[in-house]
C-alpha cells in the first residue's frame, strides 16, 4: 500500500495496487492521474510526476503529528 499526494490540492491518496495504465482520481478536486511507464500523468495539464516526488510515507506523517501534539500539550500545561 502506498500513500501520495495529488499534485493538484496536496489530498492523500491512498494506492492498494499499482499497475501501468492505472487511473487514479482524487476525491478531493476529481484530479485524474495516469501510470504510465513508470511515473504519474496529471490528465488535466500532462504534467509528468515521479513516483518519488508525490510519495507520502506513513511513519513520516505518524512523527509530524505526534511531535505537533506535544507541542500544543507542553503550551497548554505551561500557562
């Protein structure tokens, strides 16, 4: 399972399967993207993306909120 960002809003989309000729819509804007040969097709302006470039990766996204979460917790406590 991977997770990506589409490259019109920034929405998560999470992908169970990839496969060439697979397309993918974004809930969010109804952004189609295409998987061609490799990389991600952008059907409205065929713009080209690498898979890297909108991968997302779960633990990343877990810390970033853990670490914002103590943030607030240690501001709240202080005052």
């Amino acid at each position: 399972m991977k997770l990506i960002v589409c490259p019109s809003c920034g929405e998560e989309i999470v992908l169970k399967d990839l496969y060439d000729g697979m397309e993918i819509r974004c809930e969010l804007c109804n952004a189609v993207l295409l998987y061609e040969n490799n990389k991600f097709i952008l059907l409205d302006t065929n713009e080209e993306f690498e898979p890297e470039d909108l991968e997302k990766d779960f633990e990343e996204e877990e810390f970033e909120e853990e670490e914002e979460f103590e943030e607030e917790y240690e501001e709240y406590y202080e005052e």
